[in-house]
C-alpha cells in the first residue's frame, strides 16, 4: 500500500487548482492594494542657520527656510521661521529647545495659507576626528497642523502628531588648511522622519533626507552649503508617496560671544 495515497487523494488535481486560484488571489490582490502612486518633484530649498554662543553654556538657535513647489523655481512651498535656546552640555555636546512655524502655501487645488505649530527639542553631539568630522542629532517634535474644511477655508482647531528625526552628518575637509576660510569641505548625510499619534495610520515612516554637497568656508564662523537633497516621502494615504530632488543652498552663521 502506498502511504502517501490519502495525501495524494487529498491533493488531487482540482484541488491543486483551488489553492493555485487562491494563492494568484491573494498575491494579485495584495500587489494591487500596495501598487504605489509616486508624485515627482523638483525643488530650490534655500536657508539661512544661526547659532550664537551667548556664554560658557547658554545660546540661541535661529533659523529661516524658504521651499520652492516645484520645476526647482515654479511657486513656493512652504517657509519656515525658528527661534530656539542651545544649552552647552559639553564642548561637543548641546541640547536646544525650539519653536517653528511653518508656513504652507496654497497647492493642490487649496487657496489659501495653512500652518503648522512645531515645538521641537533636539540633543546635538560632535565627534572630530583627523580627517573627518561626525554631528549626529536625534530630535523630537509636537507638530500642531492647520486642517482644512475645503479648499477655501480652515477648519478649527489642530491635528496634533509626533515626528522624531535622526541625523548623521559627515564632513571630510579638503586640502592641507582644514576648515580654514576660503577652503571647501565634502558634506554627505542622511536624516530619518518617524510619525507617531493616535492619528497616524499609514506612515509611521514619514521620509528619509540623503544630502551630499559641499561647504565653502567663507571665514572663521560663517559657511556657505550647496548641494543636492533626495527626499522620499510617504504621505498620510496607504500608497501615496513623493520622491524630490532638491538643489540647496544654505548659509551656516556661527558667533560666539562667550569670552567678550
């Protein structure tokens, strides 16, 4: 007697195809309800980053960002104003607690403003090494969004999230006077976005930020940034994901006012 005759009954041929049909199902289905709508972008980001040391262990933390929509110089974005406070834990090491407002202009049929209110605070440390240099960061933001009724009008209150972000920022000097003013530095780094909230479903992951560029030092506390940004977003909808390629430009501000 066979032993393998009730196994070859219970797999006969139609009910091979059964499971075949369910399996080509399931996978056909699943591939369809993951089947990605990517929106293509181009834009300018440019950026203006201040950091004074105001004594030994307490400064100020300044930023403003302006965003272009797209085809890098067609329409603006969004802008974004910050006004923060940097305690000096160490040297190397600094904490900030900041606010950002965040201006978003009209786009995707909407016509008018909508903002978002983000308090944010951030651990910053700096690793030196001969030739290169590490910053890392992780931050934690409270996002406060503006939503909207329609198109023409904002609804009340604020949908509120939290993003936490990590950035690991490398940059290797080049020639023989090391960030010395007139002298270009090599930058490449990689920043992380999470979404946490009882209001976010599809996209705990929010975005990944890879950058590589340049610094030219323009003197002794002041750079000039410009390079390329690859952003992949997932937005709030299951599918629905941007990709945008950014030309930045920043300028890095850095005074020290802690031995006058």
């Amino acid at each position: 007697m066979n032993p393998l005759a009730k196994y070859h009954n219970t797999l006969s041929l139609p009910n091979l195809k059964v499971i075949a049909f369910l399996v080509c199902f399931l996978i056909s289905s699943n591939s369809f309800s993951q089947t990605k709508q990517v929106q293509y972008l181009q834009q300018t980001w440019f950026a203006y980053f201040n950091q004074t040391k105001l004594s030994k262990k307490w400064g100020i933390w300044n930023e403003l960002q302006l965003k272009t929509q797209d085809h890098f110089f067609n329409n603006y974005s969004s802008s974004e104003a910050t006004l923060g406070g940097m305690y000096y834990l160490t040297k190397d090491i600094k904490l900030v607690n900041g606010y950002t407002l965040v201006t978003l202009y009209p786009a995707d049929g909407k016509t008018i403003n909508s903002y978002e209110h983000r308090g944010w605070q951030m651990i910053q440390w700096t690793s030196l090494h001969p030739k290169i240099k590490f910053t890392q960061w992780f931050r934690l933001e409270e996002r406060f969004k503006s939503q909207f009724i329609n198109n023409n009008t904002l609804a009340d209150g604020l949908d509120f999230s939290w993003r936490a972000r990590y950035n690991v920022f490398m940059q290797i000097p080049l020639g023989q006077k090391k960030y010395a003013p007139g002298t270009f530095s090599f930058l490449t780094a990689n920043e992380l976005y999470l979404n946490f909230g009882k209001n976010i479903v599809y996209n705990t992951f929010d975005q990944n930020r890879f950058f590589i560029g340049a610094f030219y030092h323009v003197n002794k506390h002041d750079n000039l940034q410009i390079g390329l940004t690859e952003v992949y977003q997932h937005l709030a909808s299951a599918n629905k994901f941007k990709s945008v390629d950014v030309f930045k430009i920043s300028y890095f501000n850095n005074l020290d006012f802690s031995k006058k």
